[in-house]
C-alpha cells in the first residue's frame, strides 16, 4: 500500500495529471506524468470496467501499486504519475505487467 503522501487522491489532480502530464503508452497501460520539483512521488491509478469483472480490475490495481510501491521504496520522487490500465493488463502475470511497465516509470522519473 502506498503512503497517503504518495496518493494522487482529488480529481482535480488525477484531471491535470491526464491533460497537462507528458504520456508514455505500453500494451498494458498509459502512463501520464506532470513534474513536481521537490515533491515526493505521487502515484494514481485509474482501472475501467473495460479491463474485467472487479476480481480482476482489483488485481490489475494492486499490481500496478505494487510497482509504485517499489518505485517510491527506491527513493523515486517530484512527479505526479497516473496510471490508466488497458484491457491486456487483466491476462498478464505479475512479471510480465512488471517488466511492462517498470522501463517506461524509470525513464519518466529520470
């Protein structure tokens, strides 16, 4: 689970996230990112009902902050990312929605 602190939690946030932030997209997801010099990583995720039943709408959400998680743990920081699944999220394991989407984080966050 991700500190509150890094928890993009209003909409207005996730809103400018999405239309000011610069986007990377991959099979499995979009990832927007608007820079914040000096603030902690803040990370948000938006999963639709177009990725699955809720069982795996939840699992492709605790995936995704499972990956933020190790992000923050390694000292990433100034941005805002939010993270909107695609429906190929759902029938990827944990390896293969990691390695999905780990390059693409890493390169936003340098």
């Amino acid at each position: 689970m991700l500190a509150k602190a890094n928890r993009v939690v209003l909409a207005d946030d996730f809103r400018a996230a999405v239309r000011r932030g610069r986007r990377s997209v991959t099979p499995a997801a979009v990832l927007y990112r608007l820079p914040h010099e000096g603030a902690p990583l803040r990370m948000g995720f938006i999963v639709s009902r177009a990725v699955g039943d809720a069982v795996q709408r939840n699992r492709v959400r605790r995936r995704m902050r499972a990956i933020g998680r190790q992000l923050v743990d390694e000292g990433a920081s100034g941005a805002d990312v939010v993270l909107r699944a695609l429906p190929a999220a759902a029938g990827l394991s944990w390896t293969e929605l990691s390695a999905q989407l780990r390059g693409p984080l890493e390169d936003a966050l340098r």
